[in-house]
C-alpha cells in the first residue's frame, strides 16, 4: 500500500473559541464563538490513555495482553495556546482562569471556586469554553468541551516578539475529543481590540515597594490543579465534574542592575516582609497589572548583553491580616 499523501499544514489551523451555558455540553454551531490572534497552539491531545503495566503472568519474562490495559476512564487532556495579548484577549483570560472577567479582573484572599464544574450542570459563575480547531482533525475539526484554565501566564520582553505582550493559557479538559465539521452558523467575532507593548510601559508605572524600575522583560503567572471526578456515563466515559486545587501566583521582572537597586531591593529578599508591584502601560491604554503584596524570591545578578541585569522572581500572597480583602491579582485593563 503507498504512503498517504496530502500531509496538513500547520498554517490552516485556526481556533475558535466558544462560550457554554452547560457544563459538558459543547458550544453549538448557533453559539457564540470567537477567534483570538493566535501565535502558536502546542500538542493537540488524541483520544488515546497510557498502557498500563497492571500484573505479569507467574512464570513468564514477558508481560502478556492481559497484563497490560488501557483505561478510557482516566483521561485527561491538556492544550497549551500562546496568544497575543489583546485588550479583550487578556480580559478573557482572566474569565477562563479565575472567573472575572470584569474590569478590573481581580483575584482576591476572599475567592470561593464555582460549584458548577459538575456535567449537566449550568455554568453560573463559572467559564468554561469549547475549543475549535478548524481543519485539525483527522478529515475534520478538533473539538474539545468545556475546556477550563489551568495556568494563565502574561508576560513581555523587550528583545522578543517585536516587544509585545503574550499571554500562555493551558486548557484542561476530562472530556474525549470530538473531530467532526462544524462550521459556526454566524462568522466568529475576530478580536480586533489592540495588543499590548512594552514599548508602553511609562517611565514611573513600573514600581516595586514604591521604587520606580526599569525593566527589560516581566511575566505573571497564575495557576492550579485541576483534576476529573470519576465517569458518570460508562458507555461515553463522560466524567461526573472536575476538582480544582489552591491558586499559585508567581511572576519575576528582569531589570539593568544600578546600585541603589541593589541596596535598596535585595534587603527585600531576606527580610521576610512583603511589597507591591505594579505595572502600567501609558496613559492611552489605562492598562495596569498590580500584585499588592508579594515576597522577593531568590533575586540574583545576571549578565546581559553590555550591562549587568538583576532578577526578582517574586510570590504573590494574600494577607493572614485582612487577607479576604487583599487583592493578590489585579488587572486594570482600560482602553
């Protein structure tokens, strides 16, 4: 038999994102979808689980097909997207990682997880999304129901990507991928709204502790565990809900080293006591991230290209005092 040809081009693979009213119900044709401006989409999950070595036969060196099964039960899949970080894109974001997706978008000591990431269920608070990979498939589309945000990153560098902001969001889904055509009744809305620069970034919006800073690169990330509940329908292996675990806020800034930085912001380092961070982007755009408190986290020395640089990796905290109004994520994102 010769070999298949007409092999896919990564190139014609778009992805639209849809907007579900029930959890594990995939959003319809009819729906609301949109397309955000995509820079790399990562390893698309097949329905397939591992191989699992469960008893070898006494008195044979070879595991046999009964000893090894695969279980459709437990699986579980993950889709890593690398988008530009548009206005809407980076509020939307925010929806599928922590469910506000207001303005500002604020994850706070005082969140409480949706008690609807349960199947058959309405969403309510919660903001899961259906993914769709247009001509991804084997023949088809890809599409993968209610898809939640496990871990959301922004980030920006100036030597990178033209000095614009990306934002890395990892979807989780327990749901078994369907290929099959489906073309939106309505065109998808084209996010059109404007991507974030460092070249934005005015000269006195980046502070940590008060102090203004100059930095090179940044990124914030947010994230938590999110795992399955055990299947509810067998025949379709459709699980009951999904878990989800404590958040992580971590991020770092990469700065030219001066000296009263050093004396300054590396005492910070050791002395056990929090300070805030805040970045904002110029006036026109009214955009600003702010980390209330945070704890500086192992700050080191670098080389750049002609001058020295200086990390600080930081945590983002909420407050043992007050901690249920403290604000550990916050995002300002005006025009």
């Amino acid at each position: 038999m010769p070999l298949a040809t007409g092999y896919q081009p990564k190139s014609e693979v778009r992805l639209y994102v849809g907007t579900e009213t029930t959890f594990g119900t995939a959003t319809i044709a009819g729906g609301t979808w949109k397309e955000y401006l995509v820079k790399e989409i990562g390893a698309l999950p097949q329905f397939s689980v591992a191989a699992e070595s469960i008893a070898r036969r006494s008195g044979s060196f070879l595991e046999s097909d009964g000893g090894v099964i695969q279980n459709p039960c437990v699986f579980e899949g993950e889709i890593e997207v690398t988008f530009y970080a548009t206005k809407d894109l980076l509020t939307a974001l925010c929806g599928w990682a922590f469910e506000d997706a207001s303005d500002p978008a604020v994850l706070t000591g005082a969140y409480v997880a949706p008690t609807t990431w349960n199947d058959a269920t309405a969403v309510g608070s919660a903001l899961p999304v259906t993914l769709l990979f247009k001509d991804a498939g084997q023949v088809n589309d890809l599409k993968y129901t209610s898809c939640v945000c496990k871990r959301m990153e922004i980030m920006g560098d100036v030597t990178a990507d033209g000095g614009l902001w990306l934002a890395k969001a990892t979807f989780y889904t327990a749901y078994k991928p369907i290929e099959e055509d489906l073309d939106p009744s309505s065109a998808p809305t084209i996010d059109v709204s404007a991507v974030r620069k460092m070249c934005q970034l005015i000269t006195d919006g980046v502070t940590i502790d008060g102090e203004d800073q100059l930095i090179s690169s940044f990124n914030v990330v947010i994230e938590r565990e999110v795992g399955r509940l055990p299947i509810k329908t067998a025949a379709t292996y459709v699980p009951f809900g999904y878990t989800m675990g404590p958040f992580i806020v971590t991020g770092s800034l990469h700065s030219p080293k001066t000296d009263a930085q050093t004396v300054k912001l590396i005492e910070e380092s050791y002395d056990n006591t929090t300070v805030e961070i805040v970045l904002t982007i110029s006036t026109e755009a009214s955009c600003a991230i702010t980390l209330e408190s945070v704890k500086l986290d192992n700050s080191q020395i670098t080389e750049d290209d002609q001058t020295l640089g200086i990390d600080f990796p930081f945590k983002a905290l909420t407050l043992d005092s007050g901690g249920s109004t403290s604000d550990v994520f916050s995002l300002a994102n005006g025009a």
